[in-house]
C-alpha cells in the first residue's frame, strides 16, 4: 500500500513537471523564431540598411551589383489588402448581421456551416479557383492590351476578398450574438424596426468584436502566400494598375527560396522581417483600438 | 438616414445583396472543386495520389504526437496551476500571438532552425516538427476554452472530498475536457493537410513511395501547388490537380462533420 503511494506520488511529481516544462516550452516558441528570422535576415539588413531596403524599389538579386529594394512589394502588399478589405468588410459584416439578428435558426445553422468549411479550404485551392475562373476571364478579355496575362493585382485582390470572409463573419457573428437581448428589446420597444435597430443598436454595441475580426482577417490577408502566388503573375511592377501583375512580400519569399543562398536568401528573411513588422503594426492598432473602445463604452 | 423609408431598404437590399453574394461564392468555388473533380476523376489518378496520402498521414502523425501532449499539458497548467501574474500573462500573450503569424514565416523559421541550425535533413520527418508548432497555439487555446466551462463547484468538490490537484487533473478536468481537446485535434489535422507555405522549404520533393519518414516527400496541398505552378510537373498534369483539389475538400468537408458530431455525442452525453 505504502508502496504503491510511493509510485503514484513519483507520477505525480513528474506530471506535475511535465506540465511546468510544457508551459515554458510553448511560451518560448515565439521568441525562438523571433531570433532565428531576424539572426537569419541581419546580413542583409546590415549590408543594405533597413530604409535602403524599403525604400529601394529595385530588386535584382543576380544581378553583378545585387539590388534588395522591396519599395513596389511592400506597397503591392499593402494595397491589394486594402482594396481586398474594402470588398470583403461590408459583404462579411453586413451578411453577420443578417445571420445573426434576422435569418431564421436553421438558415443561420446552414449558412454558418458552410462559412466553416470556407474556413477550412486549403489555400491552394482558393488560388486554384481564381486562377482558373478570374484569371481565365481577365485573360480572354484582355490580351489584346498589353502586359496583361490574367495574373493580376485583381485577381489578388478577388482571391484575398475571399479568404479573409470566413474569418470577419464567423468572428462578428460571434460577437452580435453575445449582444445582451435587453438591447434589441428596448430598441423595439422604443418602436424602431429591425434595420434600425442592427444599425443603430446592435453593430454599435459589438463593434470591438467587429474592429477584431476586420483586424484579424487582415492579418490574414497580408500574410496569405500560396493563393496569392498562383494568381499574382509575380512580376514585380509598382501596384498601380488592376490588370498588372505585381508580387507581395509573401509570395517573393516563396518564389525565389528554392534557389537563393547568401545574401539572396538573407534578404528574403529580411522580407519576411518586414512583413512581421507589418503584422506587429496591425496587432498594435488593434489593442488600441479595443482599448479606446472599452473606456468610452464605460 | 435610417429615418427614412427609402435609407431603411437601402440597406435592407445591402443586406440581401451581401448574404446572395456569400452564398454564390460558397456555391460557386465547392461545386467548381466537386464539379471539375468528379469529371477529371479516373481510377489511375486515385491511385498515383497514395504516396501523397500516405506522407500526408505520416506528417499528421509526426506533428500530432508532438503537439498533443506539449498543447494539453500547457493548458492544464495555465488553466489549473499558475498564479495570475507577469510570467503567465507574457507566455499567453506569446501564445496569442502565435496564431497571428502567417504560415511563410513559420516556413521561413523551419528552414534556419531545423534545417540549418539543426541539420536535419529535408523530410517529413522536418516538416511534421514544424506542423507541429503551426498547430499548438490551436490545440492549447482549444484545451483552454474547454477547461473554462467546467463548473468551479465541480473542481472544488474533487479537492474537497480529498483529491490532490492531479488527481482532479487527471480524473475530473481531463474527461470533461475531451471533447474540446478531440475537436483541437480535428482542426489540427485539417490545418495540417492544408498547409503548403508552412513546410514548402522542408519537406523536399516527391521520391515515389514514402518509405520512412526521414524521407523527402510532398502532402496532398504541397503537390498541388506544384502541379499548378508547372502543369508538366507531374504526369496526369492538369488533369491530377483537380483530383487532388476533390480529395482535400472532401476531406475538409469530413472534418467539419466530424467537429459538428462530436460537439452533438457530447452534449448528448451531459444530458443537455
């Protein structure tokens, strides 16, 4: 008996640390690859300089006098989430509010199901999709003018509208629904309708819930690669014009990982090093943003 | 503007305009993959798709074996042994913000910490450790949020009757647990059948059949990509990526099932 308790005391113990050494495990893991991608993008950093970087818009990683400007990625990076957020924030946000406040239960059951699935399709396939629908249309209808191919900024953008709505429906629905029900009852009975009172009442009072999912399908969105690069064309061209190819951050780390070493691969750590800090900015904007909210709703 | 008759069904229509074009979006890209698959479908193209599906399962398994015990342990300790305070609230922030990282840069991590840094060579066996991080913040979160919902009472009547903290660990959090956990596992795998950038630089290229898990290989997702990056890529060329496109969205597909049975058996089984 006595011995048995030894045993499962010592099982106990060692759980216990088990559980302890998990714990400090995964807590480091974003710090260890903080390290590794900045160690692993330095070089070129401290060979080219940060601004120099960003603000270069050459890259010609062969060339004799190798160029690492990333100037045309980072605004095509910018822009196509942008313009992706403009189409996919009012489809997501209003399409939750009529599932959450006015579709009938076993509509919004079905609906949300299928969002889920959206959710959970590979982003290959998404590219796969655009590239044969979008990409084909663009391409029959205009290779007549030059310079366009079908893969475009637009296609990017079609592509990135699309992937980014599961996550601003699913995150806004969830919030609309957490609204307390004493609201929407005041709201009627102070004898508003339905629309008033979504607009006035409900997308009021769960827009912290809203600001996050808008934040969280961007992050989404400027990190997306796989889809991106299969409809983007690639080519790095300054992102003003919609039939043009361009190329993202993401998708110049991708094309060109395969067969760069040195500097070359060096700087494509130090692109992936900027498209973090983009992504830092954009978590930092939301904190403020909830912050700013939570005191002016107390 | 919502005063008026005319604003009010403005954004009625708004509204019906936007719930139509999510529908059509939804019809459109799962019957184009079901549509186009079904057609370019033949017996062939099934069975040069088992190597993918066996390194596809092989890398499932790596990254689950992994990820598992690290995601529950971590959540059993933040949820039932650490004291709110500097330490704990940095590693959940660390966490958190786990999720947010897109999957390049956990590609771009792999590649310097276990190929480089470690010397591991290209193979699954690389890649199944870096699904394994992609996946963790999931599993703990999911872990976490079920511990949140058992009843306090519940714990504390387990330390009351005597119960050592493990113990109601192990006998009374854990099952409780099991269907959040189980549906963290779901999704993990659906995450990972998925992911293409995450492990595009590790896994190496196809080689015929995986043999060994210290093989280089290719995923059902990674091949597609190549397929489509270089129709001439792979034999059946075009006409395979379909195929592999149908494959994974049905396999989405099961695992959305899956989530939404578990969720129903469970709730069955409390009684509400």
């Amino acid at each position: 008996m006595l011995a048995k308790t030894k045993k499962s005391e010592k099982k106990r113990l060692l759980f216990e640390s088990l559980y302890r050494l998990s714990v400090i495990f995964s807590g480091l893991i974003l710090f260890i690859i903080i390290i590794f991608i900045f160690a692993s993008g330095f070089p070129a950093l401290k060979e080219y300089g940060f601004f120099e970087m960003i603000l270069n818009k050459e890259w010609s990683p062969n060339a004799t006098d190798p160029q690492f400007g990333l100037l045309y990625m980072v605004l095509a990076t910018i822009i196509s989430t942008l313009l992706s957020l403009l189409i996919a924030i009012p489809i997501g946000v209003l399409s939750a509010a009529y599932l959450s406040k006015m579709a009938p239960k076993k509509i919004k059951k079905t609906i949300m199901f299928f969002v889920e699935i959206l959710a959970g399709i590979p982003s290959v396939i998404y590219g796969f999709f655009i590239l044969k629908t979008l990409v084909k249309i663009i391409y029959d209808n205009g290779k007549y003018i030059e310079g366009v191919s079908g893969n475009s900024m637009l296609a990017a953008i079609a592509v990135l509208a699309l992937m980014s709505l599961p996550t601003i429906i699913t995150v806004s629905v969830t919030s609309l629904d957490a609204i307390n029900k004493s609201y929407d009852e005041a709201s009627y009975a102070l004898g508003a309708n339905t629309i008033q009172t979504i607009f006035k009442v409900d997308l009021r009072a769960a827009r912290l819930g809203i600001m996050s999912a808008i934040v969280l399908g961007a992050g989404k969105v400027i990190g997306e690669t796989m889809a991106v690069m299969l409809v983007s064309g690639n080519a790095i061209n300054f992102p003003g014009n919609l039939l043009e190819p361009v190329r993202t951050l993401t998708s110049n780390i991708a094309t060109e990982m395969a067969y760069a070493s040195g500097l070359h691969q060096s700087a494509l750590y130090a692109t992936g090093i900027i498209l973090f800090i983009l992504i830092m900015i954009l978590n930092y904007i939301l904190l403020v943003v909830i912050k700013r909210g939570g005191t002016s709703d107390a | 503007m919502l005063n008026h008759k005319f604003g009010i069904n403005f954004v009625k229509y708004a509204m019906y305009l936007s719930l139509i074009l999510l529908i059509a979006f939804i019809a459109l890209i799962i019957g184009y993959i079901v549509l186009e698959g079904l057609a370019q479908l033949n017996l062939d193209l099934l069975i040069s798709s088992n190597p993918l599906i066996v390194s596809t399962l092989m890398l499932i398994g790596i990254a689950l074996i992994v990820a598992i015990p690290l995601g529950i342990f971590s959540a059993i300790y933040m949820q039932m042994y650490a004291k709110q305070g500097r330490i704990i609230s940095l590693i959940r922030f660390s966490i958190d913000s786990l999720t947010g990282i897109p999957s390049i840069i956990y590609g771009l991590f792999a590649l310097s910490f276990f190929i480089y840094y470690f010397g591991l060579n290209r193979s699954i066996f690389a890649a199944g450790l870096a699904m394994a991080i992609v996946i963790l913040p999931v599993l703990i979160k999911n872990t976490e949020e079920a511990i949140k919902t058992i009843e306090r009472s519940q714990i504390e009547a387990s330390l009351a009757l005597g119960a050592t903290k493990y113990d109601t660990v192990t006998k009374v959090v854990v099952p409780f647990c099991l269907d959040g956990i189980i549906n963290g596992v779901i999704l993990s795998i659906g995450r990972i059948i998925g992911e293409t950038a995450a492990i595009m630089f590790v896994i190496g290229t196809l080689n015929g059949f995986p043999t060994s898990i210290f093989e280089p290989s290719a995923t059902l997702a990674t091949h597609l990509y190549l397929i489509l990056q270089e129709p001439t890529y792979a034999q059946g060329g075009i006409q395979e990526a379909y195929s592999l496109a149908l494959i994974l969205l049905l396999i989405v597909i099961i695992l959305n099932v899956l989530v939404k049975f578990v969720e129903k058996y469970f709730k069955k089984k409390r009684g509400y």
